[in-house]
C-alpha cells in the first residue's frame, strides 16, 4: 500500500542529551528517519535540545526546536505545528517515555495527532513488565520465573520462595538503569528500592537468574501488513548478567547450531508479530548451554544502541527503514539503498565478522568500581568488521585509543597468576585482557569455560591469538609468518612489540614481500548483488573489490568511539565536513569506527572506510586512495594524535 494519505507533517522526538545508556545511537536513528521520511515529501519537525549532534541542524529537518522534549514543551509545539503524526520510537527510551505520557495524558487524542509506527498499546505491552510476561505465556514463549513489583516485601517474599541471585529489571528505563542482580535480602532491598525510584511506573520485575547460559539477539523487522525479516543476529561474548551494551558483541551468531539459530529466529517473528510491533526492535533471549531450553528476556520496541550495531554490521537502514514503514510503507515497497536492486524485504546476509567492544570511562575515572553487570557503565562502543573472528577481535581491540594494539596488557601481564584468576572470576572492562593472560600461562580452557561461562568456541579463538603470538616470538618474520599473522589480525605494531624491534620496521618488511590489505565491500548481500555504495573495510590475503579513481578527494578522520572529553560534537563536524567536500565537487572519504554515528552512514560521504582510526590503517587507505591530502581537525584529539605520523611518512 502507499504511503498514508494524511499523513504530511510528522513531529519527531529527539534523545535529548548524551548519557550513559542512551548515546549516539538515537542521534544516528533520528536523523536517518528525518532523511527518510523527507525523502517521502513529508514535512519534518524536529525537537531535541542537544547542540552537539547532527540531528539539529536545519538541513536535517524542516523545522527544528532545540527545546526540552517535555510533555509541557512538546504540547505547545503540538499545538503551534499541528502536526499529523508523532514518531518517538527513533528517540530512545526518551521519546518512548515522552510519547506514553502525551498518549495517557490525552494530548495526542486532543490534537489529533496520530502515534506512527508502534502502537500506544504495543509499547505498553514491551514495556510494562508484567503485561509482556502474560503476552509470553499467551502466545507460548517462554519467560524465566518472575514477579512485578511495586514494592520491597513483595520482592522479599519471592526471594523467600525462589532463592538466590535474582536479577532486577525497572520498567520503562534504559541501559538497565536501577536494575542489578541481587544476591542476598541485604542487596536486593537496595536495588529494588533504587529500581523502584527509576522506572516510570515505579514498577520492577524481579526474577530468577539465567546468568551463566547465552545471551542472543536478534534484531527485527515488521511492517503493517504482517511481514517480518530478521535483519540481525547478535551473539554476546559473555553470559547473561552482562548488560548487552557492556558486553562484547559478535555478529552474526558464531556458536550455535542450525537448529538454535532456526529455534530463536522463529520465536523473533513470533514475538514481533504478537506485539504488533511496526518498524525494528530488539529482541533478547538466554540459551540454555547444555540444552535447547531458552527464555525471552527481554524486547526493546523502538530502535536501540544493538538497532544502529545491527544497521552497521549489516549495511541495512534499520531506522529509515522504520520511519517509511510508520508512515504506512510496506516493506517490499521500500527499496534497498545498499544494492539498488532488492527491497528492504530481504534478508541481509552477512560473508564476514563483526565485533563490537564497549568503552567505558574508567581511564578517566579509575577509582570506580570496574565490574560490569546488568547496568550499563559504557559510554560509547567501536565496531570491526573482518574475515574471521581473531582478525575482527584485534581489529576491535586496536580500535577502542586505549593506547592497547593487541592482547598484551603490561599492567596484565605484570601480574601473579592468583590475580589473573581474580580477574576472570569477575565480568569486568578488563577480563579479555585477563583471559588472554590466563591462556599465556597455559591456565585450562575448561577451567576459565567454569569460571566465566564464556563458550569454549570464543575461548579457543582467543588461544589461536596466543599461539600466533608464540609463533611470531619464537621464529623469524619471514614472508610466510608475516602473512600468516596479518591474516589473523595482527597489527604492525603489535608484531614489533613482540619482536622488540620498531614498528615502522615491520611496516618496511610488509612493504618488501608485497603484504598489502585488500578492501572488501558491504553490500547486505554476500556478494549476491553488486553494491551501489562505498562501504568499505580491509583484510588481508583476499581479493581487492574497491576500485580507486584519479580524481580530487579529500580523506576526514572521524573521532572514534565516544568518551568522557570526546562525544558526539566531533561527529557533527566531520559530517559537516563531508557535506563541505561534497558541495565543492571534491570526493570525500570519511575514516571512523563507531557503529553509533551518522558519519559511519554509508551515504553520508562518497566513501566510508570502517576502520581503526590508527596510524597504520589510516596510511593503508591513504597510499590506496592518493587523496589531495587528509583532514584532522574535525575528529578531536584522535584525530589529531595522526598528524605527527601523516606528516612524517608523507
């Protein structure tokens, strides 16, 4: 069916400020659906009240109000603008929230103003905690044993029954704020009342722990008329217990079974047509290791940081997608941007690796409690993309500027066995770094698979990592290992550390046997359909897919993951930057790594590279491309760390 007829003004809600939990993930979302849905003649209205994103410029939206994204302020702007619709699931838990209140509060209704996309009912029946336990059970998914609770003594008196630890999930709050796993009365009473002050509802879900078996996502796409994809498929590096923003996170799903992955993807469709959800969501389940039991955790019913992972390790525009989807578009009516060819009615696949690594703060506040657990403390995140998973892994680890190249941490390695053990014992921002030392000294994978409930399969990755290390240690570089190691992943710098010699040394010895990366595309297809876009990223040992052409070009380097010092802001000015190039007739190239940002759109400059913004990999694409030269003023400081490098090898 075609576009709604009535519909020709839309308001949408931004995210608001930048916190932990609710990052540049909604700024990405909500300026793909502005883009999109002005793509459809449909005038846009904006309001947010974050000077540092994209999201506000006026060539964004049509009108835009850097307001307060209150019920006070958004009425009046309702009642000035007048108009047709409102879409907030694009916004985060912010706009979410916003919309439920405009919606009970009669203001929608007052206005005529529809809610597009997801229904007032459908968000209720996610988000309130016990009305998606009954939806479950009514449609036969499984959910872990469970209460809702408005009060302590309700959540004392299922702990009496049920034992412990429990973990505890406020309603209507993001990033796992004001939830935790309890483990006695002592720290259940503390977390339930803090969970009970931050839900909306005041209303906590308080139920049996699954920690120790898989946390899998799928990330899902419906439209009006019924029909569903998965676009998605997400596997955490550590169990459940571990907020899935705080988690590492690989795509597609890397250790389970045909009939795993069959069994949770059908469950996907079932959930969101149940639901009646329209545009994406997030959907998470817990997998029993041992069996093929599993239970429904939880569904994100609007786009989530996972959403903008999902659209970057896969090349679909989740949010696009969603916003022509709530303004009455089916979705093989929508056409694939990536290919040109197929619709947004095709499922992506995917001929390679993505891994995503969090980052967290504690470099700049270090005195802080450094475990991880079901409240996000990540305040931003960096995505890889590869051929395998040791090469996409280290691509990751290099990518976090936290001055690390591989998995050798001095402070790690400097440590007694009994604390390295200490360390794995806990989830915390250090343990990869823990495991991979554990392995050094040959500590059993069995005995960390006990202790951490890391899959094996993960874990004998890590150990291939360690053994390539002992193979560049103990041998000379010669073309064969130098292959070898670059294959895996294996930085320059890395090798030199190992080596104890300098790194532009092993950059001369690549140089010598010819070892240059070669650039593959992303294309949603594997290869089936050719790419209309440049989306790029390297690997080794391969086929080059990217053609380079003698033309004027400008490279910018982006400013990589968000930080405490370095947000959303440097973001903002390299896309402005891009649309600079563009309008003067210069091709631009944008090098970054964060899944979360508009400049790591694909079509937001002529060419992205998805990359670690370091020296080595910055050089490769600049002797590949021959720009007219690089850009560093726009990406903060990480950008600027490069100058003194570009120049010197230039």
């Amino acid at each position: 069916m075609p576009k709604y007829k009535d519909i020709s003004k839309v308001l949408v809600i931004g995210s608001g400020p930048i916190i932990i939990g609710q990052a540049a993930e909604f700024d990405y979302s909500g300026t793909q659906a502005c883009k999109s849905l002005k793509e459809e003649g449909v005038q846009v209205v904006l309001v947010n009240n974050n000077p540092a994103t994209i999201m506000t410029d006026t060539d964004i939206a049509d009108i835009v109000y850097i307001e307060n994204p209150t019920v006070e302020v958004v009425e009046k702007i309702i009642a000035k603008e007048r108009p047709d619709g409102i879409l907030a699931t694009l916004g985060g838990q912010t706009g979410l929230n916003l919309a439920v209140k405009l919606k009970e509060e009669g203001i929608l209704d007052k206005y005529n103003v529809k809610l597009l996309g997801t229904s007032f009912e459908s968000i209720k029946t996610a988000e309130d905690r016990e009305l998606f336990k009954r939806k479950m059970q009514e449609i036969g998914e499984p959910v872990a044993e469970s209460v809702t609770v408005t009060n302590v003594e309700d959540a004392l008196k299922f702990a009496k029954n049920y034992g412990y630890p429990l973990i505890i999930r406020p309603a209507y709050t993001l990033g796992g704020t004001g939830g935790g796993i309890a483990h006695n009365d002592e720290e259940l009473i503390s977390i339930v009342d803090l969970g009970l002050k931050k839900s909306m509802a005041q209303e906590v879900l308080v139920e049996k722990s699954l920690y120790g078996w898989k946390e899998i996502e799928f990330e899902v796409m419906r439209d009006a008329a019924d029909n569903c994809i998965t676009i998605c498929s997400m596997e955490n590096f550590d169990p459940v217990g571990v907020h899935t923003g705080d988690s590492i996170v690989v795509a597609p799903v890397q250790t389970l079974s045909d009939y795993e992955y069959q069994m949770l993807r059908s469950a996907s469709i079932k959930i969101i047509r149940a639901l009646k959800i329209e545009g994406g969501c997030n959907i998470q389940f817990a997998l029993d290791p041992q069996s093929h039991k599993y239970y429904v955790i939880e569904v994100n019913p609007r786009v989530s940081r996972s959403s903008a992972l999902a659209s970057k390790a896969t090349g679909y525009p989740i949010a696009k997608v969603a916003a022509k989807i709530a303004i009455g578009l089916r979705l093989d009516e929508i056409k694939n941007p990536v290919t040109g060819k197929t619709t947004a009615f095709f499922e992506p696949a995917l001929d390679y690796v993505v891994t995503k690594i969090p980052r967290w703060p504690f470099d700049k506040f270090y005195t802080t409690d450094r475990r991880i657990g079901t409240q996000m403390k990540a305040t931003g995140e960096i995505m890889a993309i590869e051929r395998s998973f040791e090469a996409s892994l280290l691509k990751a680890v290099r990518s976090l500027e936290i001055k690390v190249y591989g998995l050798r941490l001095d402070s790690v390695r400097g440590m007694g066995t009994k604390e390295i053990l200490e360390g794995i014992s806990v989830p915390n921002d250090m343990r990869l770094f823990y495991i991979a030392e554990a392995l050094r000294r040959d500590i059993d994978i069995d005995y960390i698979n006990d202790v951490t409930k890391i899959d094996k399969w993960f874990l004998n990755k890590l150990l291939n990592i360690i053994n390539m290390e002992r193979e560049i240690e103990k041998n000379e570089l010669r073309e064969e290992i130098l292959k070898k190691a670059k294959r895996m992943g294996f930085s320059d710098r890395e090798i030199a550390t190992i080596k104890g010699i300098k790194e532009e040394d092993v950059r001369a010895l690549r140089k010598e046997y010819s070892i240059y990366p070669s650039y593959k595309m992303v294309d949603t297809c594997a290869a089936e359909f050719e790419s209309v876009t440049q989306y790029i990223y390297s690997t080794y040992g391969e086929e080059d897919e990217v053609e380079t052409h003698d033309i004027p070009k400008v490279i910018v380097i982006g400013s990589g993951p968000i930080r405490i010092g370095q947000g959303i802001e440097f973001d903002y000015c390299s896309v402005k930057a891009l649309w600079a190039l563009r309008d003067a007739g210069i091709k631009s190239i944008i090098i970054n790594n964060n899944p979360e940002t508009v400049s790591t759109d694909f079509d937001t400059g002529d060419r992205l590279y998805f990359e670690p913004i370091t020296l080595e990999d910055v050089l490769n694409i600049y002797e590949k491309e021959k720009p007219l030269g690089v850009m560093v003023m726009f990406g903060g400081q990480t950008a600027i760390n490069l100058t003194e490098g570009l120049v010197k090898t230039e």
